[in-house]
C-alpha cells in the first residue's frame, strides 16, 4: 500500500482530549540486552503516557473522549475485568470531568480492591459486578437503558475501547514511533516489536499507522493474554482495514504489514501468572528498572524473551518491547 498523505493528515487533525504526554520515549535496554544476549534491545515506554498512571488506555481514550464524541454525556459506561486499565482511566477521567461513572466488572475482589480495583472505586466510579464476561456487554446497554429513562445522557464505551476510532491512536503512535526509529544511528534496517494484546485496538491501530506508512521493515508481533491467536490476526487486521475505510477515508490492505498473533503465553488463563512471565517481571525489574504487569506486559515480556532466546537478532535487526502499561495490577 503506497503512502497515503491524505489520511496521514486526516489523522494528524483529528481532535482528541489531550491526556497523554507524547511522545513515550523510546529508550535502548543495555543491561537487560546483554542478559539476552543482544545489544539491540529497546522499550517503547507507554506505561509514561501519564494521566491516571498511564498505560496504552490513555492514547485510546483521547480520541473516545474528545469533545465531540461526548456532546454533553453526563456519564460514562464501560466494562472490563476487575483489574482493567481501561476501566480505570475512564474512571479517571471521569472524576477530572466531574460525569458520572459506572462500570460493568465481570466478577469482584474476594477481600479489600486493591491495584486497579483499587483506584477505580478512589476515582468514585459505580461498580455494577457481572458473574461472566459474555454479560458484560448486555449489562452496559441495560444500564444505558435506565439511566436514559432518568434523564441522563450516558455515553457507552466499548470494551478496551478498542474501536475503528479508538485505533487511530496507535495508528499515530506507529508514526511516533517509527519516527524515533529512524533517528537512530544503531545500524538495523529491520526492527521487531513485540506488544501484549487482547481486545485487538492497540494492535489494530498499529497494522493501520505502518500501513499508511508502507512500513514493511517493522514486524509486529501481538501476544495475545487470553484469545486464541487466529482469532485476534483476524480481529486486528479487520479492525485496522475499517478504520482506515470508516475514519480515514482511504483503502488499505493490512496483510502488506508483517504481523502475527501468538498464544503460547496464556498458560492457565486471563491474568494468571505463568513461570515464563514471572520471570520476565524479574529480568525487566532487576536489568531495566520497569515494571510489567502479570496480566498481559509479563507475558508479552515473556513472548519477547523466548524468541530472542531462541532466535537471535541478526545483525541488521533490532527488537522494541512496546509496554502498554498497567503496573497497578501487579500489586494485587
């Protein structure tokens, strides 16, 4: 797909609420590199995005939550699991905007919130608790219904906000970043990328922006915290083509990009700890001072470290560990 300036602009216009303090610096790994084996290894720091103790959520909810998608919403309504990075930058926001928050949590803390569930309820959310995630999305349009009915004006955000216009914002961090990649002077012509995934926005967005960019010499590979892999190839690429096609106006193929969805590091399940991301929590800890979550950066970490173990870098590669944030769910 060749450059398409236009949309690039599009993009680039396109109003957002400004949260995020961008751009993430991208900064090269020495010591935890030479563990692996590699001078070549860099994390694209989105856990600095700022508002709310950052994380990917925030680049998403500057296009979700811009004022033209509120048009005088008196509440917002969303979902996730109890420790959701999303439910608690929306939480968050919220109580800066002064609107009401509820939010639709698919089971509940056994003993006192802490983490994420911890600060959505300091953020003065609404917690609605459902037994299973296929209610989570039936509960929010119930309790749209209601609120409607008593004469508010809720604006319901989708799971993750992992939207056609929710994507644009890793659509414009793929830009960010192979902009800081090309101001590097490392030699590499080929760089891989590795970002944790599960409702597809983040990576969706990412296959859009190297797209319009004909950036082929940028892999991307997602490591999916719960779906099976085939599902989320499927689902980000689909998700990026339509918002090219809806948003941006323009046409693009999404397999040009080179992009895989892998699953070998779910292990037991949605945010349950395996030995390969705990010990990836370690390495990023001890060797570069970073924090990883155990529901989806410690394994995509862990995704990351296998292959380096198993494939090492040639000499015109570089690897980037995009880290989508969510440290408070490690103290939980």
């Amino acid at each position: 797909m060749p450059y398409d300036p236009k949309a690039i602009r599009r993009l680039n216009d396109w109003p957002t609420v400004g949260l995020a303090n961008l751009p993430t610096p991208l900064i090269r790994l020495h010591r935890l590199g030479h563990v692996l084996g590699t001078e070549r290894l860099w994390v694209k720091m989105d856990a600095e995005t700022g508002f709310a103790l950052g994380g990917n959520k925030v680049r998403k909810l500057e296009y979700i939550l811009a004022p033209s998608e509120l048009k005088g919403a008196t509440c917002l309504i969303t979902s996730g699991g109890p420790q959701s990075n999303h439910c608690r930058v929306t939480a968050a926001f919220a109580a800066r905007e002064g609107l009401r928050c509820v939010l639709v949590i698919n089971s509940g803390p056994d003993r006192e919130p802490s983490g994420n569930a911890l600060l959505q309820r300091l953020f003065g959310a609404e917690i609605v608790i459902v037994e299973d995630r296929i209610e989570r999305v039936p509960k929010m349009t119930a309790v749209a219904d209601k609120l409607r009915a008593a004469g508010e004006a809720p604006l319901v955000i989708p799971i993750g906000a992992s939207t056609p216009l929710g994507s644009l914002a890793y659509a414009q961090a793929a830009i960010e970043l192979c902009d800081q990649l090309d101001r590097l002077d490392d030699g590499c012509s080929e760089t891989l990328v590795f970002s944790a995934s599960s409702s597809g926005g983040t990576l969706a967005g990412m296959i859009l922006g190297l797209t319009l960019l004909d950036r082929t010499d940028v892999q991307l590979t997602g490591v999916s915290a719960d779906a099976a892999a085939q599902h989320l190839d499927t689902g980000c690429r689909d998700l990026a083509e339509m918002a090219a096609a809806t948003i941006l106006k323009t046409q693009i193929d999404s397999s040009l990009v080179p992009f895989k969805s892998v699953d070998d590091q779910v292990g037991e399940g949605y945010g349950i700890p395996t030995t390969a991301s705990m010990e990836a929590t370690e390495l990023f800890g001890k060797y570069a001072g970073i924090v990883l979550d155990p529901t989806y950066t410690s394994k995509a970490a862990a995704s990351l470290i296998a292959h380096l173990r198993t494939h090492p870098l040639k000499h015109h590669q570089r690897a980037v560990f995009l880290h989508t944030g969510g440290a408070p769910g490690l103290l939980v």
